[in-house]
C-alpha cells in the first residue's frame, strides 16, 4: 500500500509521485521497476483534487518519456551523444515563465538497445507508469509509434525512418524524412524549366524515387526513365554482374538518347562511377547534360569534395583534377543537399556535450591517451531540442484555450496532455518554427519536418583539409525557402550565380526533340528512304525463297549421300559378338534380373571410329529390315542435333539384320551405374548439378523437331568424363522398339517400362496403338529418376513387387478414393527438401494435364542451386584421381584452385614464420640474422604432466594439449607478442621482435601471463574435469639474436642467454605463479602499471644468487588486450574420435583404404578447408610415444633432467 503524504508548508504543490524539487525532475527507471502501473494517473488525479484551487502558485507536476539508444548492436546510436539537448530544453522550458508557467516537466527515460521488443515493453510500462508523451525512439518506430496511438499519447521523433508512421494522428516528426527532399527537387526542376528527365535510384532510395515521379505527374512533368540501381556496394560483396567495370557505361548508354537530366538517389561512390561512365560517353563535352544528386546528410564544407572524388582516393599523394574535362563533369552537377546549421549552432553543441555529463544522463566522456575526446554533436540534437521546445510550446497554447473557459484543474490538464492527437495539431499550427540550427523549419499536414535544404555547384575556391589542397569545391549557391504552398521556393544567390558547362544552361531536350520530332521533315528524303525500303524489303525475300530451296536442295542431296551412313570397316575393335571391355560403365538393357544388377555392372560396348573411342548400341532384328525415308531424314536430324547436354549421334552402320547406332563415349557410364555404386556419394551439390543438366537437355529435345524422348529412364542417361550429364538413346523410336521386343526377357521388358507414365503404359496394350512417347510421359519419367537419384533404391524403392506387378499397378484406373500407385516419398523425409518432394509428385500427376512443362521444373528446382558453385570439380576431384583423368578442360578451374591452395600455403607459413619473415621468404629474399637490443621471453610448463601422461592415453594427452593450446593462442592473439613454439607441455612466446614495439615489449608479455594464468585455473581436463590444472610461468627481459635457421622445415630461432634465464626463471618457480627476473622487474617498473612483490634470493643455474620476484597483478594503466574481430580460421579439424560412416550405403572416396588400411590417393589427396583428416590406424597411434612432458615437482632428479632438455633446446634455436 503506498501512503502518499503532502508538504505541510511550500510555495509549489507537486502533484504526482515523481519529485518535488526540480533539479530532481527525472526519474531514469531501469527494467526491473515495475510498481509504476495504471493507478498512478487515479493517484495524480487525488492528488490534483486535494491541492484544491486556493493555493496560488500551483505547480502541476507532467511526466514526459525518453526512449535514446544508448547500448546495443546498432551503429548509428545518438543516444550518448545528443541526450543534453533534451536536458537543456527541459531546463529552459521550466525555467520559462511564459511557457507552461503552470506545469513542471518531469522526465522518464530508458535505453531501448534499438530493439523493438524491449522499445515496446518499456513504452507500455513508461505509459503505465503516468508518461504522458514519447520523444524517441531511433531508428525503427512504427510498431512503438501505434501503440502509442491505441493511447492516443502523442510521439515525437527526433530520429526514425518509418515512412508509415506519417499517417498516425498521435506522431510528429523533427527530422525530415528522405522523401521531403523530393519537393526541392521538383522546385528546382521547376525553377530552370527542366520539365523531363529520367530517375536512377538504388534499392533502399526506392520510395523516395516513386514519391519523386507522383510530384512530377502532379506538376505535368515528364519521367523519361526510372531505372533501379543495385548498389555498387553490394554488387562486388555478393560478385554481381553489375560489379564489373562496363556496368554503368552500359546503363547510360540505354538512356542517354532520351534524357538530357538525370536525378540520382543513392551513394557518392555510385554517383561517381555514374558520372564516370557519362564523361567516357562525351556526355558531358557539348554541356548538354546535367546530373542533380540528393544527399540527406548536412553539408559540411569539410567533405564537399566527396560529390567529386571517391573517398578511398584521398590520399596523401592526392593530386587534385584539374583538367579541362574534369572542370565541365564537376559543372554538370548540382547537389540538393540539408543545409547547414548557423548562427550559434558550435555555442549549442558545446552545452549539450556539458549537459551531457550531468543529471539524469551523467555520461562520461571517452578519454584517449589520458585527454578528453570532444564527442561530435550530430544535427539529431537540434531535432531533440526542437521536439521538446515546440511540444512544450503546442501544449502551454492548448492550456491557455481551455484556461480562458474554465480553470486549469490537474485532470484537465491530463486530459489535455494525453490528448496526443490535438497537440500534434498544435504542433503543425505552430510550424514554421526557428530551430535552434539557425534555420526556419515548417511542418507539413502529417507533421513531418519539411527540413531546409541547399543547392552545392562546382565554384573555384580554396579548399583545404589536413593533406588536401584544391583549388575549387562544392558550395552553397541557393537554398529553398518554406512556404504555405506545397512545393519550397527556390532561391539562388546572386553573389554565386552557377557556372553552367560552355557557359549556357542545359535544356532538358535538343530543340529538335529526342527523335527530331520537332523539326520539319524533308519530303524528298521521305520518297527516298520508301523506296531504298521498297528494294531493300524485295532483296530480302528473294534472299529468304533462295535460300529456302537451297536448304531443301542440300537436304535431299545430304539424305541421298547418306552423310549419316558409316562403312563398317571404318569401325575397329568391334566383334560384332559378345562385350568389349573397357573403363566405360553404361547400363545396356539385358536379361538379367534386378537383383543380380544391383551387384554387377554390365559394360557397354565400345570401339574405334576414326581414332576416337565411341560408344555403339547395336540393334538386332529377326529378318531383314529396311531403313525408311522417313528414319533416313530422322537420322540426319539426330545428327545435326547439337548440345552440351546431349550425347551427340555420330552415324549408324547399316546391315542387313541389324543397325549399329554410334554415339560419343562417356567415361563416367550411365547415371543409373552412379545411382547404384555405392563407392560414389552423392551430395546436394552433385545432385543439383545431375538433375539441372537433365532438365536441360530435355527442354532443348521437347523444343527441337524431336518434341519428345520418348524412352527416358536412368539408364539413357550418361555422363561424360567432365561429370557432365547427357541424354542419350533418343529418336528412332520405330527400330528401338521392335529390336528390343524381340531379343529381351519378361522380366527386363517391364522393367524398362518402370519409367514409362500409365497413359502410355495402357497404349501399349492397345494393338492400334502407336510407338513412341509424348513431352507429359517424359516429364513423369524425370520425376522417377529425379526419386532414384535422391533415393538412391532404385526406381519404385524397396518395394517388394516384380516389375510386372508394377506395371500394372500403375497402369490401374484410378477409382473414386483410391490413390494412385507411386514410389514411397516418405524415405525422403529429411533428405530432400519440401519444394523438391512436391515438384516430383507433381511430375507423376495421373492426370498429364497437371504436369508442369520442363522451365517450369527448372524454375522450382532453382533452389537447389542456390549459393553453390556451378562447378561441381571442387566435390569430385577424389573420384577424379580415382579415375585417373587428365581433362584439358580443367585448366582454367585448375588455375584458380592453384591460387586458392597458394593462399592457403601461404597462410600456414605465415602461422609457422613472422609475417615479416615469411613475406621476405616468399619472395626469395634471404633473412639476415637480427640482433634486438631487449625483448620479453615467457616460458611456461604444466607441473605434473609427465604422471598425467603416463596415466592417459596417447589420444587423450594429445586433445588435452590441442585444447589448452586452443585457449592460449586465442588469448595471445590480443597482445603484440610471437609464439615461438611449443616442445610437449612448454609454451614459449616472445613479445620486442621482429618488429620492435619500444618499451611495451614487457607489458605486453606481463599482461598476456596474467591472463593465462586466469585462464588456466577456469579451464577443464575433459578426461580428467577433477583435476586442477597447474602453470608454471618465467618471464625475462634481454637482448637477443633472432633469424631463420634450416632449409628444410626453417624455423625463425632465438639466440642468447636471454633465453636460457628466462627458461631458469619457469623452472626455478611455483605452480600458479609468475616468477620475473630483476630486468623484468625494472622494465615493468618503467611502464608502471603492474604489481609486482619480491620473492628473495634463490640459486639460478649460471647466474649465483639472484633477486627474484612475482608478478601478481596490474592495474588500470597496464597495458589492455587489444581487440581483435573474428576468430582465426583453423587450417584443419582434427577428429576427436575414429571416423566413421554415416550410411554404409554411401562411403566417402576419402574413406576407401589400399591394401595398408591408409586412406587411397596419398599426399595427392586434395583436402579442402574444414575437412576432416582421416585418423590413423589404431596399432600406428598406440605406438607413438609419450609427448615430451613437464615432470612432477616432488621429483628433483626429474627436474634437473627436464631443464637440460630446455637448455638443450635453447642452445638449439
């Protein structure tokens, strides 16, 4: 229960439960404070109603709400930087006797992240809580924004872009949306009579360029072209066509012939490499042309030269153009920009930045070296400032309307403060307004800020910036005057009037018009370009008629000579009886039952043709068979029948009682052999590509003069050494059909009619029926082999029927409610996607109409190939070396697979060597050895390591180490430090070479040892996660020499005895500790920062007795671990466990092993990024021993041997 109590004796009465004083009128809630609810305006009301009216000065108490972005993932968050602007209008408005003398603002705040969710839950509770407006909140509003409205509690934006908040009664806008700079368009457009011209936005400009064309349809303006422009941005980040350099030549030369000026909406960078493109055209070389840009930003004399040069061309070399052509492009374009602030604007800045560190914000300002940083002030606090003024303003008017009728009580004047609709009026009667930028800003009916906006032109002028210096620059020349009327007036300076190119303004057409349609035309040249047409026309067809009876002519001559025929002794290496054997694999129909197929692979037959191997189908009939006029010209069809996706038909030889049909060779075999080889796994990528090239092949068959296969199955399908799929065995319908009739079994008979649709399958029964196919029966035979390819179990599955059953199953009526008889898609769930299961039933619809024609299956499969490479070598190129196949065509994918592997090459060289050292390696420079005047050496081992391994397994030992040093090069990343090398649990880092770093060198190390140590102590043995882990840590400071040693494997070593007490200092200390030397102590000393505390004098091998001491802490001025983005990409993943296969049905090519259980392919073995490396056999990795391993402390003598070890090592590098 909450007891309200009021002051005894004061000269202001506050109403409500917020404060009393008003350097207390704020009140910043955090997430948690949830007791503010509803109640609370019934509360305020009481609270009115006692203060009753006699007393005189009365102060009513109003909450107002703030929602910046202080915190959170955004980039654009103002909230730090503008939040005293709203402190200080307050300040203001309260201290006004003339503004709301009656009322006393109170503030309400909270940081939204710029997240909806938590902008609207802190909206509802603000609201709830007794807040009677919203200023905020950034970025997106709309949602926030109708809340409000179901309140009707009004809402000003400072900053949001929300076109669809402006239809809201309740909600007023202080920055002007993109669109208002759309009217200063149409004005100046208006103003220099430039009544056409053509629109070329980018894609997030798209509302600004649709509201630009209503204005100019409005006006009776003409829009040559509005054409959408991909950002240039985007283009080269997702390798777009329009990322090549001939993109915008190519854009302006559409429109060029019919615009004269162009309006851009989009980025500097793309106007620049518009204006570009038009300067290579000679657009601008006559001065006939003229680009108008609209920049939302505020102008800033320090950045106008950004319309002319890129900003990555700024340089410290940057010559400034100033050519003759260069002089007419910066002419040619004038700049629609927000102006900027004046008057005392710097003076308001500077406050808010002071405001910005006191009550309620207190936000520290960033301190850079131990300086201030003087945080910069954007144009959002004038939007800020001004929203709260001209609310305050709007509110005290529509107080002092009800106070001339009745008396202000506190519920009245909720009732008016809540009345968001009624003060957003206000506000617009209000507007034009003097914003505290200097500039009168008007609001227009739906209470957007209609803003202020300039006109920049090229004008010779000093321009000077740090290490820039040109001789001209962008200024203001005009600016646009807000009026009642709907469109800005367009006032130029006559003290700058605008150097138009060639002196003269552009017009917005030539005199003649686009198309000389405006000029009187010659009648004589009319009469002689009719009848240069009239002859021109005749020429033609007579071309075409001789043509035409040419072409019949050569088609006689082509199908009497027979150009299909091939000698039979031209064909060698044929038998004629029996198979010949070769690589190919390619399923010929034969009798032998499903079963027996499944494990053996029948071989096609093959021979030689002109020294070519080709593939040959022989065809064998019982008596003799003439071959028709009408199979001659089919043949002559088939052979002019070209394509990527076809197998090309050479010729056939001709015999008395049987055809030979020669084709090219595919080395690969038939995709119903890939199918059923489970040595071959099939992945998405694989697949995509089988089943695009099917699709089209098939589209051309379906548009060429064969209209349809015909006989399309798996089978038929072949694929070329390139891993290309070809459609073979189509036309000749009439010889296929009665050969294979004739010498096949039952059983192979209706298995080859398993791909065949029911309505041809009932036409077969028919005696008048005919042979052949029809483009539907084709499109449900893809749908079987599109299910044998995902499926990999054959065409109907693992279905337990005979083919015959089958058959006839399919062929079936269908009946009312019985369904028809297809294979089981529910072995697919999980393995295909939706799109792809729904366009296979669809392909074996039982009605043909309800099919879908090839483009449109390859427009529902397009997913398939979405973000993949249409090469699929990348995936195949172990079954490549399997095969053995050198391709020429592979070149240019070999050249860049080159560069990708030199990269990572590179890469591995560049974590083995300093980057410094290994860029000179690489370039065949030799590596002198360097002597360092003083570096900082860490060492560290791990205090037991040699009991842990001998109780652990090999693999066990090695994942601890890969995990722990896992942590440690992620920490070490963040400091200027080099990891030399690890020798089993030693750990050595250096920190001053190869490239010096002053003084920091030992900073740099203490502040890395102090974070491993504290990473350490978190981290887990994961087969051992009761054991604590114990680091032991030695630092030194010295002189060293540094260099590369070795040809073989060369290693960047150490030299010195720098190394060999810095090795003393970790094996002389404690578990848990870090023990530095006395030039350490001293270096650490110099930089200050770190805590350090003496341990005394102990013995060190070659040094006597030595003052020691522990590092054990550093404080704010130590240095700080650096940030760095990303993660390091592992070169590989290293198995955790035995690999093993997911499905025995379809091993990997990396999986199969030769004879000595090694993976097959050796060190030609291409391994991609993120693969895993096959593990060693069991009986290889138990016999490797122990890694060199840190002894347990209690043993002395093991010590000593474990320091000879380092020494020695030492001494080695």
């Amino acid at each position: 229960m909450t007891t309200l109590t009021l002051p005894m004796v004061t000269s202001v009465i506050t109403v409500g439960a917020v404060g009393v004083n008003r350097k207390d009128s704020w009140r910043s809630r955090g997430e948690g404070d949830g007791m503010w609810h509803g109640a609370r305006v019934f509360v305020l009301a009481a609270l009115g109603l006692l203060a009753g009216p006699s007393v005189a000065a009365k102060k009513y108490n109003v909450t107002i709400g703030y929602l910046p972005s202080i915190k959170g993932e955004h980039r654009d968050r103002q909230g730090l930087a503008i939040s005293g602007a709203l402190s200080m209008a307050l300040e203001e408005v309260n201290n006004s006797t003339d503004i709301l003398p009656d009322v006393e603002l109170l503030l309400e705040w909270n940081d939204t992240r710029c997240d909806t969710v938590t902008a609207t839950r802190l909206l509802t509770d603000m609201s709830c809580s007794g807040v009677v407006a919203f200023f905020g909140p950034e970025g997106r509003c709309h949602t926030e924004a109708i809340i409000a409205q179901s309140r009707n509690l009004p809402m000003i934006s400072y900053k949001c872009s929300d076109y669809q908040t402006s239809t809201l009664s309740n909600f007023a806008r202080l920055e002007p949306p993109d669109t208002q700079a759309t009217k200063s368009v149409i004005s100046l457009l208006r103003y220099y009579r430039w009544n056409k011209f053509s629109i070329l936005y980018e894609e997030s400009w798209v509302t600004v360029a649709l509201t630009l064309e209503n204005h100019a349809k409005k006006n009776n303006m003409t829009v040559n072209h509005q054409r959408p422009v991909i950002d240039g941005f985007k283009c080269c980040e997702e390798k777009l066509t329009c990322c090549a350099p001939g993109f915008w030549y190519q854009f302006i030369q559409d429109t060029k012939n019919r615009t004269r000026i162009y309006v851009f909406l989009g980025s500097t960078s793309g106007l620049i490499e518009m204006m570009t493109a038009m300067e290579s055209l000679q657009l601008f070389a006559k001065g006939e042309y003229m680009v108008i840009f609209v920049d939302m930003m505020t102008y800033s004399s320090k950045e106008s030269l950004k319309y002319l040069i890129k900003t990555e061309d700024r340089g410290s070399k940057l010559v400034c153009p100033n050519t003759e052509e260069f002089r007419k492009r910066a002419q040619s374009l004038l700049v629609v920009v927000s102006s900027e602030p004046a008057g005392s604007y710097e003076d308001f800045t500077a406050k808010v930045r002071q405001y910005n560190n006191m009550k309620p914000f207190e936000f520290p300002l960033p301190t850079v070296f131990e300086n201030k940083f003087i945080k910069f002030v954007s144009i959002y606090a004038a939007y800020l400032y001004d929203s709260v003024k001209l609310y305050a303003i709007a509110l005290d008017k529509i107080i002092k309307e009800e106070t001339e009728k009745e008396k202000l009580t506190y519920v009245k004047l909720m009732s008016i403060a809540t009345n968001g609709s009624r003060i957003v009026a206000k506000m617009i009667e209000s507007s034009p307004y003097k914003s505290v930028s200097g500039m009168s800003i008007r609001l227009d009916e739906r209470a957007d800020s209609e803003g202020n906006f300039s006109v920049l032109a090229f004008k010779p002028t000093n321009f000077s910036d740090e290490d820039i210096n040109c001789t001209y620059s962008m200024i203001p020349v005009g600016h646009f005057q807000q009026s009642n009327r709907e469109f800005p007036e367009y006032k130029l300076n006559p003290r700058l009037p605008i150097d138009w190119p060639d002196s003269v303004k552009p017009e917005d057409e030539p005199s003649c018009g686009f198309l000389n349609e405006k000029c009187p035309k010659d009648d004589s040249q009319i009469t002689s370009l009719v009848v240069a047409g009239t002859l021109a026309v005749t020429l033609f067809c007579a071309l075409v008629v001789t043509i035409s009876i040419y072409r019949k002519w050569k088609i006689e001559q082509e199908i009497e000579g027979l150009l299909w025929k091939i000698d039979p002794h031209e064909i060698a290496g044929y038998l004629g009886s029996g198979l010949v054997w070769s690589p190919s694999k390619l399923s010929l129909a034969s009798g032998i039952s499903c079963e027996s197929r499944c494990c053996t692979q029948i071989f096609t037959t093959t021979a030689q043709y002109r020294g070519n191997v080709v593939r040959i189908k022989e065809l064998k009939f019982s008596k003799k068979k003439d071959i028709s006029r009408e199979v001659m010209k089919e043949m002559r069809l088939l052979r002019e029948l070209r394509h990527d996706n076809l197998n090309s038909f050479i010729g056939a030889v001709v015999e008395p009682l049987r055809v030979l049909l020669i084709t090219d060779y595919c080395a690969k075999g038939s995709l119903y052999d890939i199918i059923e080889n489970e040595d071959i796994k099939l992945d998405k990528m694989f697949i995509s590509s089988l089943v695009h090239d099917l699709i089209k092949g098939m589209t051309f068959i379906h548009t060429s003069p064969l209209i349809f296969h015909g006989n399309l199955k798996s089978s038929n399908c072949v694929v070329t050494s390139r891993w290309m799929l070809q459609v073979t065995d189509f036309g000749l319908h009439e010889l296929r059909y009665c050969a294979e009739n004739e010498f096949i079994g039952e059983h192979q008979y209706f298995r080859g009619l398993l791909w065949k649709s029911p309505e041809l399958l009932r036409q077969l029964d028919d005696p008048n029926g005919t042979v052949g196919g029809t483009q539907k029966g084709d499109v449900y035979a893809f749908g079987i082999i599109l299910y044998e390819i995902i499926a990999r179990r054959g065409p109907f599955g693992l279905t337990a029927f005979e083919p015959k059953d089958i058959v006839d199953r399919v062929k079936r009526p269908k009946l009312d409610g019985e369904e028809v008889f297809r294979p089981d898609t529910s072995i697919l769930d999980g393995v295909a996607e939706d799109y792809v299961v729904a366009c296979m039933k669809d392909c074996w619809a039982e009605d043909p109409n309800l099919r879908p024609d090839f483009p449109t299956i390859r427009s529902r499969l397009k997913k398939m190939k979405s973000g993949k490479s249409r090469n699929i070598m990348d995936q195949m190129m172990d079954m490549m070396e399997k095969y053995a196949n050198n391709l020429e065509e592979l070149v240019n994918e070999r050249t860049r697979l080159l560069i990708e592997e030199k990269q990572k090459t590179e890469d591995l060289l560049h974590r083995m060597l300093p980057k410094s050292v290994a860029r000179r390696l690489t370039t065949g420079e030799g590596v002198e050895p360097e002597s360092f005047d003083s570096v900082t050496i860490y060492f560290s081992d791990i205090v037991g390591f040699t009991a842990m391994s001998a109780e652990s397994t090999p693999l066990q030992v090695v994942n601890f180490l890969n995990d722990l040093y896992t942590v440690f090069d992620r920490i070490i990343r963040g400091y200027d430090v080099y990891k030399v090398e690890t020798i089993g649990d030693a750990y050595m880092v250096v920190s001053g070479l190869p490239i010096r770093n002053n003084d920091r060198h030992v900073g740099e190390i203490a502040s890395m040892a102090l974070e491993l140590l504290n990473a350490v102590k978190s981290h887990k043995i994961a087969h051992r996660p009761n054991e604590t882990l114990k680091l032991r840590i030695g630092i030194h400071t010295g002189a060293v020499v540094a260099g590369v040693v070795g040809l073989t494997m060369p290693r960047y070593c150490l030299f010195g005895d720098t190394v060999n007490t810095a090795s003393r200092m970790e094996s002389n200390g404690e578990p848990l500790r870090i023990h530095i030397s006395p030039s350490c102590k001293q270096a650490l000393d110099k930089i200050g920062g770190y805590l350090v505390e003496p341990r005394g004098t102990i013995p060190i091998k070659g040094k006597g007795q030595l003052q020691t001491y522990w590092l054990v802490g550093a404080t704010e001025k130590a240095i700080q671990k650096r940030q760095v983005e990303g993660e390091e990409r592992p070169l590989f993943r290293r198995p955790r466990r035995s690999p093993r296969l997911a499905d025995s049905r379809h091993p990997s090519l990396s999986e199969l092993k030769n004879d000595t259980g090694w993976p097959v392919g050796g060190v030609r073995q291409r391994l991609h990024s993120g693969a895993s490396l096959p593990a060693a056999p069991a009986t290889a990795a138990a016999s490797l021993p122990p890694p060199a391993a840190a002894p347990a402390p209690a043993s002395p003598a093991s010590r000593r041997l474990r320091q000879e070890r380092i020494d020695h090592a030492a001494r080695a590098r």
